[in-house]
C-alpha cells in the first residue's frame, strides 16, 4: 500500500496532508455526497458507501449514511424504491437533482475564486 | 464484541426511525462489518435522531403508541433519578447535614426543599404509572382524562428533577462555602468518598437523567397536544 509518507516526501507534507484531509472529512456535508452518489443512478446504503469512498474518500458510518438519508428523503430530494430484500435501493428525485446542480454550481464558483486568488497571491498551481 | 455495541446502538434510535431504516442498517452493517468506528457513529447518530427528529417519519409511529413511550421513558428516568437520589439521602444523612445541629440554615431549608420534591416526584410518578397502566390495560383510544393525567405527571417528573439537580447544585456550593469540615466528611453512599465528591458524582448523574426526561415530557406534551 502506497503510504502519504512515501508519497509526499516528509513527515511534514505528510502531517499537512491528514490535517487537510481531517478537515475535508468534517466539513463535508454527507447529504451532497449521497445526492452525488445517487446522480448515477439507483444505490443501496452499502453501494453508496463503497461509492463515496471511492470517489471523495471519505467513509460514511452507517449512522452518518442513514440520518443523511432520512433527511433527503424527508425533504423529497431522493425516494426509496421497493426491494425484496432488507436492502432497499434510493433514487434521486428532480428535486434533488436542482439542489445538486446547484451545490455543485456554488462550490464550483468558491472552487474557482480561490484558485485565482491564490495564483493572484504568487502561487503556482 | 463491536456487532452487539452495534445492534444497541440500533436499539438507541427512536421507534419511527428503527421501523423505516432499522432492517436496512442491520443489512448495511451485516455487509461492511461493525467496527470500533461504526459503532461509534452509530450511538452519535442515535443522539442525533432524538434530538433533531425527522417530521416525515413521525407517522410511524401512531400518537397513542408515542405517548406511551414517552410516559414509560418519562418513568424509567425517574427510576434512574431515584438511584441518585438515594445516594443524596446517604450522602447527607445525619442531623449536622440537615443543618439543624448549630450548621448554616441554608443547608437544612435546602435538604427539606428537595425531600419535598422528591416525595412529589414519587407521588407523579406512582399515579403516572397507574394512568399508564390502566391506559394499557383499556381498548383504545386512550381516554382523555387518562391522556391529560398522563402528561401532567410527565412534566410533574421531568420538573421534580430539574429542580432536584438544581437544588442539589446549590446544596453543593453551600456545604462547600458555608460548611467546609461537613463538605470534607466521609459520608458518601459507602463512607468515601467524601461529601463534596459525591454530591459532584450525583449532579452529574442527575443531570444526565433529567435532560431526557425534560425532553421526552416535552414531547409527550406536543403529542398529547396535536
């Protein structure tokens, strides 16, 4: 396995990079993950996890994954699709298909504001 | 070890919640195991659920059925509640902590102020868990004397505690200031350990008892309400 360490050089990069990731980790919103998740089509809880954690990294407890889903679908922005087993598969509704495109839009917007800030500041990126 | 702390953990989740998502998360944890992580999000999500509940799922759960948990869970705090009090009645036992020995009045007004909450407490409590009973025991819909009884006995409970742990607090800062040789006693629950200790271990066990029971006669308020 390919360590940070090993990847970045030092222990400092390396302590830069769990910092940076901690951070990331807690300030991202599990609800636009899994809006960004079901965007491909229908999942179930574990689908989604194993998705999440292969696209952004970040490992969705099970709490975590299932009070974000009841929070979405309280608000109608994915649905729940029959199962035959326990394991129930969800679909984004259109509703939430707008309120990810327009997450997605304003983090895009903060994304590239800071990247020309930076590179207005001397950095080179 | 971490697959039983789990299904507790599930267990921990409001009723409304474990009906709609509970067979699903017990797949969920079936297929990507249940570790120290997991189980620790389990139980921070289970305090989350309670105290940020989702409107939608509340038809889960029908309003008779919620109010009874509401009154048992009501119950069941002041059964804990009790524990502590009772190592209160230890820990102050003996004239000099009544404060009628020649030690601070302050002291003895507040150890009969809290004697009398908690016979009132008790009182609420036997006649709310009549009321629950005879609810039970009738064909529904409950009867609404029984359901106003109820929640009266509800709020009677989780404020006999909060005022319980207040009075407990303020007993605490008064031994400490006022009475410092009594506060340095050996009089705790099984002789250590000292007074001042052990009214602290009892504040905080009260409190932790007394937030939920608040909560839970709030919402058997709002329910019986609705």
């Amino acid at each position: 396995m390919v360590t940070p360490e090993a990847v970045l050089g030092g222990p400092e990069d390396a302590c830069y990079y769990y910092v940076m990731r901690y951070i990331s980790e807690r300030s991202t919103d599990p609800g636009l993950l899994v809006l960004a998740s079901l965007a491909e089509g229908p999942k179930h809880g574990y689908a989604i996890t194993q998705d999440v954690e292969e696209v952004a990294g970040v490992k969705l407890g099970p709490g975590t994954l299932y009070g974000a889903l009841s929070r979405l679908e309280g608000r109608d922005l994915i649905e729940a699709l029959p199962s035959e087993d326990r394991r129930r598969p969800y679909r984004i509704t259109a509703a939430g298909s707008a309120a990810l495109e327009e997450q997605l839009r304003m983090l895009d917007r903060v994304v590239d504001t800071g990247m020309k800030r930076l590179r207005a500041a001397g950095a080179t990126l | 070890m971490s697959a039983r702390l789990a299904r507790l953990a599930l267990w921990l989740y409001p009723l409304a919640y474990r009906r709609r998502y509970g067979a699903e998360m017990e797949a969920l944890l079936e297929e990507s195991g249940a570790d120290r992580r997991a189980v620790v999000d389990l139980f921070r999500a289970a305090i989350g659920a309670h105290l940020r509940p989702e409107p939608a799922l509340a038809a889960a759960v029908g309003r008779e059925e919620r109010l009874r948990l509401g009154l048992g869970a009501a119950l069941a705090c002041w059964f804990l509640f009790a524990v502590a009090g009772l190592a209160f009645y230890k820990t102050t036992e003996g004239k000099p902590f009544e404060g009628t020995a020649g030690t601070p009045s302050a002291l003895g007004t507040l150890h009969l102020t809290i004697q009398v909450l908690a016979v009132a407490g008790g009182v609420a409590a036997l006649v709310g868990a009549a009321s629950f009973g005879l609810a039970v025991l009738r064909p529904r819909p409950m009867p609404r004397h029984t359901l106003r009884l109820a929640r009266v006995c509800a709020a009677v409970l989780a404020g006999a505690m909060v005022e319980i742990a207040a009075l407990t607090a303020a007993y605490l800062i008064a031994i400490t200031t006022a009475a410092p040789h009594l506060a340095g006693e050996p009089n705790g629950p099984f002789g250590t350990p000292d007074v001042a200790v052990s009214l602290a271990l009892q504040l905080v066990a009260m409190i932790l008892v007394a937030a939920p029971a608040t909560l839970v006669a709030v919402r058997v308020w709002r329910g019986a309400a609705r």
